[in-house]
C-alpha cells in the first residue's frame, strides 16, 4: 500500500498500511506543544476519526525529542504583555478548554495510540504521552512533570491520568517534585511498556502498531471505552455497558468470520501470540 503524507503545520501526518503516524516536526524548539501543534492534532484527529482503513495510530517526534512541553515563545508574550487579551486568564482557561475536546478525542479514538518516546517528554510532552494506550521509549527518553518549576499547575489532564498509571503517593512525587524520570525507571513504573535502541525506536514502533491491523475494529473499540471508563462507572453501570458492548460485537461481521474460522479450523486473524513468535 502506498503512504500517504500529509503536511501539517508544525507536524507531518503518515498513512499506510492501515497505520496513521502523527509526526511532531519542529526539531529546532524540541517539538513544543504550541497552539499551532494542537490544531495539527484536530486536523489529524478529523482525518483519523473518519478513515475506517486506520487501526492504529503512532505519535511521535523528529530530531530526537518527543515534546519538550509549552512553547517558550507563547510564554514569553505572556512575560512581555501580561496586559494582552490572549494572556488573560479567561483565554487561558478557554484554551485549556478546546486543549482538553482534542484530549478527550486523542483518549477515545477507537483504535490503539501508541507513543513512541524519544528524548525528552516533559510537561505537556509528558501528558501526551500519558493519554496514548502504549508508550514505547528509547533509553535516552525522559519524562518530568516540569509544571512546578514555573509555577504552573499539570495540564493535559495529567493529575487525572498519572494516579492511574502510577499511583497516587508516586504521581505526587513526580507532579511536587518536577524530577526527570529516565526511561528504566518509567518501565518500572508503568509509564513505559517497553524500551528500544532509539536507531530502531520508529521501525519498532510501526511493527507494534502492524500486529493491530488485523485485530476486530469494533471490539477494540469496545474495549477501550469500557476501560477508559472503569474507575468511574458503579459495578451495575458498568454490567450494563459490557452487556451492550458484548451483544453489538457478536452481530458484527468480523466475529462471524472468526466464528467459520474456528469451526473449519483455520487460524484467526488476530493472534498475538502467534505472531510473537513469527
């Protein structure tokens, strides 16, 4: 299948394969979660969201950063005009607002997103990563919740996600503390589900996203919603979701085919277990 590149304005999007491949490409600045860059990821995500052909999605960055956090520039007008309607707190607040819709979507994209973490991935960089489902890292990644040393609060929802990943006496660590974490200690905290040469960062990153285009679309969707849910919903609440979600997936057609599959013997499309082996 040809791949198709798309130029944003602060990032590149790629599409092949079935993998889209959201490209973070301003290298000279460590790849910064500008204003620009957030509305590259609303125009990936409306094409992503439609394209039923993608069943995974890979973010990453060029030059070896991932996302070194808030564009210096946008915080430097807010030092030299304090007084100008963007830096007010209501546009704050505001565009925390649409930065939190791109957040949700990113979150709810019924495909796996996977990060693949080069260089350092601080602050909103950090978040980034925390929203993805699999977070693959080079040993020369770093995390830091950076916030504290400007006197900032965690954006990005990451005082949401970090308790989950971590726990909440860690998650208060890294947030009061604002220390880095390597990428071994990021494993051993689940941050970081694995780490790779950063030669071969991307090309492992591409592999795993691979082994999901052959995985039932609908049910993986499913699954993300019920899970991404969990520590909210009542158990009855809860019951009730995975019943609707359990009755919509066995009419789909996917589930019929593994069905025939099985019953003549065949092997099923999607087998982790037997692709890990090769």
């Amino acid at each position: 299948m040809q791949r198709e590149t798309i130029p944003l304005r602060e990032a590149r999007l790629e599409i092949g394969d079935g993998i889209a491949e959201l490209i973070h490409d301003r290298p000279e600045r460590r790849n910064p979660m500008s204003l620009t860059l957030r509305q590259d990821y609303t125009d990936m995500l409306d094409r992503v969201e439609r394209d039923p052909e993608i069943r995974a999605l890979i973010i990453t960055g060029s030059g070896g950063s991932f996302c070194a956090g808030g564009d210096l520039g946008d915080l430097k007008s807010r030092v030299e005009q304090p007084d100008a309607p963007q830096n007010s707190p209501d546009a704050m607040r505001r565009r925390l607002l649409a930065l939190h819709d791109r957040v949700a979507r990113l979150r709810n994209l019924e495909m796996p997103v996977i990060a693949a973490v080069d260089g350092p991935a601080l602050g909103a960089g950090m978040g980034l990563a925390l929203v993805a489902d699999f977070v693959l890292a080079s040993p020369r990644a770093f995390f830091g919740m950076s916030f504290a040393k400007v006197g900032l609060v965690p954006d990005m929802a990451s005082a949401y996600f970090l308790p989950r990943v971590v726990g909440m006496s860690m998650a208060k660590e890294l947030m009061l503390t604002a220390r880095k974490v390597g990428a071994e200690e990021a494993k051993q905290l689940g941050i970081v589900h694995a780490i790779y040469p950063h030669e071969t960062l991307a090309e492992q990153a591409r592999q795993f996203a691979l082994r999901f285009v052959d995985a039932p679309p609908q049910a993986m969707g499913a699954m993300k919603r019920m899970l991404n849910s969990s520590f909210e919903t009542s158990y009855g609440a809860f019951v009730e979701l995975e019943a609707n979600a359990q009755a919509v997936a066995s009419t789909t057609a996917y589930h019929a085919d593994a069905l025939r599959r099985f019953a003549e013997g065949k092997p099923l499309r999607y087998d982790w277990d037997r692709v890990a082996k090769g």
